[in-house]
C-alpha cells in the first residue's frame, strides 16, 4: 500500500494523533471503535523499539480485516502531504 521505507515512527504517531482526533469528533461509536482497534498497538511498539514497518503493517493488517483500510491509508497521505 506504501514504500516501507517512508514510514517513520514520527509518521505513525501524526497519524495517531489524527485517528485520536477523529475518534473523539465521531458519533459513531463503531468508527471510533475501529480506529481505536488499529492504532491502540501502535504507541506500545513505538516504545519497545520495533521497526516503523513492523508497526505500521500491524495497523494495516487491523484495518484491513475491519474493512478500514482505505480510510487509514487516507490517513497517511493527509501527514504525508502537510
């Protein structure tokens, strides 16, 4: 879905800070429920020194199997762009 090599830790924590942001403006419980799913892994990994690509495949295998996978995807190229 994306070069391996261009995802950062500091990109993955931007991006959790994005998902924590729409988790907290979203009504729909179930969203925020998916969201919190793919990314609640993340900071753990981050501290324990595992490989970006480690974790960010761990959060794209989450959103895939919860039919989010686009939408995380989105996630990155909104950072990526800023």
């Amino acid at each position: 879905m994306t070069d391996p090599q261009l995802i950062t830790n500091e990109i993955i924590l931007r991006i959790l800070q994005v998902a924590l942001i729409e988790i907290r403006a979203t009504d729909n419980l179930g969203k925020a429920r998916m969201l919190a799913d793919a990314f609640h892994n993340a900071p753990g990994m981050i501290a324990s020194g595992r490989e970006p690509q480690e974790t960010w495949t761990r959060i794209l295998d989450t959103a895939r199997r919860l039919g989010i996978e686009t939408y995380v995807a989105s996630l990155l190229s909104h950072v990526q762009s800023r």
